[in-house]
C-alpha cells in the first residue's frame, strides 16, 4: 500500500509540474500572440493561399469561390493577392482601402504585388500595384464598376473580371473603352474671350493636358468625373457645378469670413510650431510653412488664394505630425479639407493620367457619376474652375493645391516667388 500511495503522490507531482509548466507556456505566449496585428495576420494567411477572405464576407464569397480565384491567380504568374475585408469608418484600416493595402503589403515584405480588396462605395473593388500601375492593375479594377455586364454580379465575380483584365494588360485600354461614352466635352459659353495660350507659353498642368484640337474647351468630367448614362445633360455654365458651399461663394461677406478664419489657422500653427519640441528640421518646415501662409494671407485676392492658406496651413501641421505624410488638401475643391485618397484622372478624349487627391465627398460624387463640386476662380471676367487659370497668373492652377506636386511643396513654391508672382 505504502509503495502505491508514493506511486500516486509522484505521479500527481508530475502532472502538477506539468501543468504548471504549460500554464507559464501559455502565459509566456499569450501576449506575443495578442500582439499580432490585423495586418500581420492577413499577410500571415496570404503567405499560405493568395486569397484571404474575413469570416464576415465568407457567405458573399464562399470556398468554391475562392478556390476557383486561387487557381486563377495561380494561371496568371503574377504576383496578385485578394484581401476581402469589411471596410468601415473607425476600423483598424480606419474604412479605407489604400490604408489597409499599405499595411499588408509592408507586413508582407514590400517588393513587386498586385492586392486586390474591396473598394470604398457599394459594388467597387480596387487595386493597388507595387511599383505603381504595373500591369495597368489600378485601371483594371475600376474598369469593372462601369463594365455593364457586372452589373448585379457577385463580389467573385468582379474580383475574377478583374484578374482577366490585369493578366491581359491593358486595364488602361478597357478603363477608356468602358468610360469613354458616359460624358461629352462642353465648350466655353460664346463670348468668353478666353485666349489660347501662345505655342511655347506656360499654361496649367491641367489645361496643357485637356485641351482639345478644336478649341478652348472645358471638361464635362475630370478622371472619374463620369456623368449618368441614358439621361439628358445638364447645360453648366461650366462643366463642373459650381460650388454651393459659402466658402466658394462670390460674396464679400462670406470671402471676409473666411478670411478671418484663414488668419486664425494661421496664428494657431504659429503657436503649435514655436511650442514644438520634435524633429528640429520638421520644426523649421512647420515655420516655413506658416511664414508662407502668413504670406499667401496678406496679399490673398480672394477666395482661391485663402484656400491656398489652408493648404499652406496643412503642410505646417503635416510637418508636426508623427504620422506617415499626408495627402494634401481635395484636388477639386480644397475648402473640402483633406483628401481621402488619390484617384487616376483621365480628362475626356485624352489617354494621359494624373493622379489627383479627393476627398470623401468629390470621391462618392465621382462614384455616382455626379459633378463634384470645384473650386472656381474668375479668368477674363468668366467664372472657371480654378485649374483652368494658366499657370503663370495662378499658383493654386499650376499645382492643384499640392495635388500636382512631386518632390516639392506649396511652402517651396510661395518662398521662391511662385506666388507674388501672379500679382498684378
């Protein structure tokens, strides 16, 4: 009896070590296991199948589904990644599509990809290539919102149209192909006056891009900018509507307002910039910055140029920021704050694109095939959108408000003389 009790005593013993040896186990791997990112854990799963589909979005795209995208992508010897997750403000990708791409592509190691995930509107998906617009894949996936016969098809199958598409390499061609017919250039009202610009003669980014054969003309849409199908025209006075927001109105009061506005955001950054204790050369930008938009703001003509205030303001914040640099203020109309992300815009009958940054609101307005609301400024006595200004009478025309803008800044510009410039 003696001999079995020691014999049940150290066999308790040896599952008392053993359990205790696995609690310390689990306790030492739990938080390592709780560390681990959203991010890391899709470009975890992407490491295994090139599809990654969250719980939630599983009914819209079940495992027949993803398996006929895996042998897809496999036949395509391309480097493509499908990432479906709910996208919604306040998430970890904080609702936005470029967000979550970046992160998954950084967790992924970087180098050469094409991830393919669900867009920022209802029945849209994107794609986001390294190195940029390799393969047309951007276009590519785009193409599908305006492709007719998608219309109505399941999330599957527009990610395996756009797969087709990027394969074959030529998004840029379909994207044209499929948006070409759904708006018309609409000329200047008669009696503009606007002159052409003389061979040789500086003009705006813009204008030098969507300038027709036949004439001075303006355009129905910019990238996006897509008008509704089957339905009649508005007749703008410019192609674009016209600002509703008071802000963009041409009256005294609200142009007073808002500079009175302008010179608060001025006075504040200048506070946040002295207060400042970070990076000394983020500092001496933030300063810069708000001595140009002290600039810009005492000899501001109106509204186009206290807009150009706030984008001055925003580079200065931006400079203070810890966070990744941001995009500048909205392309179309820069009053609407921040943008959201950058778009591909291909003015009507041209091939060439420019990447512009949008906001929320110019971005659904796009999306739903709407005129957005723009910027405008006065040429000749005419009210334009504000690209449409050369680029030699306009600061703001000849860089979007930042948007057109490559290795250089609105600050930059301002102290070499860019902007008194166009003073008469």
């Amino acid at each position: 009896m003696s001999n079995d009790l020691r014999h049940r005593r150290s066999l308790r013993s040896v599952l008392a070590v053993g359990a205790a040896s696995a609690a310390l186990l689990c306790a030492a791997a739990g938080p390592a296991a709780a560390a681990q990112s959203p991010g890391q854990k899709i470009a975890d799963a992407l490491r295994t199948s090139p599809v990654y589909v969250d719980p939630s979005l599983s009914a819209a795209v079940d495992a027949a589904d993803q398996r006929a995208l895996v042998q897809q992508i496999q036949q395509s010897h391309l480097p493509i990644r499908v990432v479906l997750v709910p996208l919604v403000e306040g998430d970890n990708w904080a609702g936005k599509p470029e967000q979550l791409t970046e992160v998954v592509h950084d967790r992924m190691g970087g180098g050469p990809a094409i991830l393919i995930t669900p867009g920022g509107f209802t029945d849209d998906i994107e794609a986001r290539a390294w190195p940029t617009h390799s393969h047309q894949a951007e276009n590519a996936a785009a193409s599908v919102y305006f492709d007719d016969s998608m219309k109505g098809a399941g999330l599957a199958k527009r990610i395996s149209r756009a797969i087709d598409v990027i394969k074959a390499g030529n998004g840029d061609q379909v994207y044209q192909r499929l948006t070409a017919h759904l708006g018309t250039p609409s000329s200047r009202p008669s009696g503009s006056g606007t002159p052409k610009s003389p061979t040789g003669q500086a003009t705006s980014p813009v204008v030098r891009i969507v300038a027709l054969a036949a004439g001075p003309v303006l355009v129905v849409a910019a990238g996006w900018l897509l008008l509704r199908r089957r339905s009649r025209l508005r007749d703008f006075g410019t192609p674009f509507a016209l600002p509703r927001s008071v802000f963009a109105a041409a009256h005294k009061a609200d142009e007073d307002g808002l500079r009175e506005r302008a010179g608060e955001e001025v006075v504040r950054l200048g506070e946040e910039s002295r207060a400042a204790t970070g990076d000394p050369a983020a500092v001496e930008r933030a300063l810069d910055a708000y001595a140009a938009a002290g600039t810009v703001l005492d000899r501001a003509r109106g509204v186009p140029d206290l807009a150009g205030v706030f984008a001055l303001v925003a580079e200065g914040r931006a400079a203070l920021s810890p966070a990744p640099a941001a995009l500048p203020l909205c392309f179309f109309h820069p009053l609407h704050g921040p943008a959201a992300r950058r778009i591909p815009w291909r003015p009507l009958g041209r091939r060439e694109q420019l990447r512009v940054a949008a906001c929320d609101t110019c971005l659904r307005a796009v999306r739903a095939r709407r005129a957005p609301e723009v910027l405008t400024d006065r040429l000749d006595g005419h009210v334009v959108p504000y690209f449409e200004v050369p680029a030699e009478q306009s600061l703001w025309a000849a860089t979007g408000y930042g948007s057109l803008l490559a290795g250089d800044s609105l600050t930059v510009r301002v102290q070499r003389g860019d902007f008194t410039r166009t003073l008469p």
